[in-house]
C-alpha cells in the first residue's frame, strides 16, 4: 500500500496507523426496515472512483478523520467539513 493519509492533526502518514471506519453514508431513518438496515450495514457502493471514508487514526492522536479516496488509484483528498 504506496500511499499516506493526511491527517490534519500528524501529516502524512502510513495507512497502516489507522483503522477503516468504512464508507461515509447517510443511516437509514429511524422506524426503517430491516432490509435498509442490513443494506447500510453490509453492503457498499464500492465503486472504482472517489468514495468518501472513515478513518481512525489508532496509532497517532487519536481522531476520526473523513478522507475522499480513489479506491482504484488510493489518491486521498482531505474532506473539510
Ligand atoms: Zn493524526
């Protein structure tokens, strides 16, 4: 894995440092059926383009960071909220 995530509060660092939180997406609403439930929960979009993500920077300061990766290409850009 050639690539670093930008964690605003460390720079660049290896990706091994941190945990996939999985993809940024929108929970069902409350009171909504078990199969929109189970599709949030297991099954992604997955897509060869840019997706948005969750990233816990374990071995680091300890924060959450939302990154835009191309999961063909691992190009990341930091998502400023
Ligand atoms: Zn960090």
């Amino acid at each position: 894995m050639a690539f670093l995530i930008d964690c605003p509060n460390c720079g660049g660092r290896n990706p091994y440092e941190f945990n996939f939180g999985g993809e940024c997406k929108r929970a069902p609403d409350q009171g909504a059926d078990m199969k929109a439930w189970c599709d949030y929960l297991f099954f992604h979009e997955n897509m060869p383009e840019f997706q948005d993500e969750w990233w816990y920077h374990t071995m680091g300061c300890g924060d959450w960071i939302k990154i835009r990766r191309n999961i063909a290409t691992h190009e990341i850009k930091l998502i400023e909220d």
